[in-house]
C-alpha cells in the first residue's frame, strides 16, 4: 500500500513516498529535514496532495 514515510536517522528526518512510482516525478516537498515539526508538514502536504496516509515511524520509541 502506498504512504508518505516519515523516518529519522542520524540527526536527519527523511520524508518519502513508498512506492516511489506512487508520486510525481517532481518533488513536492523536501525529503530531508533537520526538525521533525517542519519533516511532520512536509508529510501531511504530501500526503494531502497525493491522498495517501502518513506513517510516521518516528513515534515508536526506536527513533
């Protein structure tokens, strides 16, 4: 199923729709992002636009 992933690693919040092919070519938005308020608004107006869900894997403790 396609969604718009909001993961974190090394300091870097990354925004990214899976599958890629699901998404335009062009970006919509920035994929990285140094705070997770702004990687939370680049996601929900990404998924806004396309009409995915958000599946913020950041909130699971691991992160």
């Amino acid at each position: 199923m396609a969604a718009v992933h909001l993961t974190h690693s090394k300091g870097i919040y990354r925004v990214r729709v899976e599958p890629p092919d699901a998404a335009p070519a062009i970006p919509l938005a920035s994929e990285t992002h140094v705070g997770h308020l702004s990687a939370q608004t680049a996601a929900r107006i990404i998924a806004t636009h396309l009409g995915l869900p958000v599946i913020d894997e950041t909130q699971g403790g691991g992160a």
